[in-house]
C-alpha cells in the first residue's frame, strides 16, 4: 500500500500538483533534506510551491523498496539542468506521508 503511494507521491511532485501532494502529507510531516529542515504540512507545500515556481524539474525513479510503512526511492532529478542523485525515504501512517527524508549524493 504505501509504495503505491509513494508512486503518486513522485507523480504530484514532478507534475508540480501541490493540491495532490496536500492529500498526501500529514499535517505533522517532517521534511529534512540537504538545506532544509521543516515541521508542518503547510511549511512543505510551501517550500514545494516555490521550488516548482522557480525551477524546470525533472524527476526519474530509479528504485523503490518497501518495509513495513516505510519506502525508500533512489531518485534522478534535473533542475534546471542541474542532474542530482537523491535518496528519498518516506514514511507512512494512516495512508499519509509522516516523514520525508532526502539524501543527495
């Protein structure tokens, strides 16, 4: 259940549908990456509204596991013609995102 989730999780966020992601992340999700660290839903949409207003993404899932209600997705971004590897691990409870944790290599 929660990789199929996480799969549209990854969709809104490439196709830049902050309404989606909101049906998504709980109201006390925690998102710590590289540079930030933020602690509500509405932080995170609002960090995500001016990263897709700013920047030309693009997102390709390499790999995805899951264990129990955690996913963990090995990710290809472009932005703005910048290639990243990340690693994304988000966790589940209740059918919402809890916690998104980013590592970039």
């Amino acid at each position: 259940m929660s990789l199929e989730l996480a799969k549209k999780y990854f969709s809104f966020w490439a196709s830049k549908d902050i309404d989606s992601l909101s049906h998504l992340i709980a109201n006390t999700c925690v998102l710590d990456d590289w540079e930030n660290y933020f602690e509500s839903k509405s932080e995170i949409l609002d960090f995500y509204q001016n990263v897709f207003l700013e920047n030309n993404i693009q997102l390709k899932i390499l790999n995805m596991s899951e264990n129990n209600s955690i996913v963990y997705t090995h990710l290809y971004l472009v932005i703005n013609n910048l290639e990243i590897e990340v690693v994304d691990i988000l966790t589940f409870k209740n059918n919402k995102i809890t916690n998104i944790k980013a590592f970039k290599k």
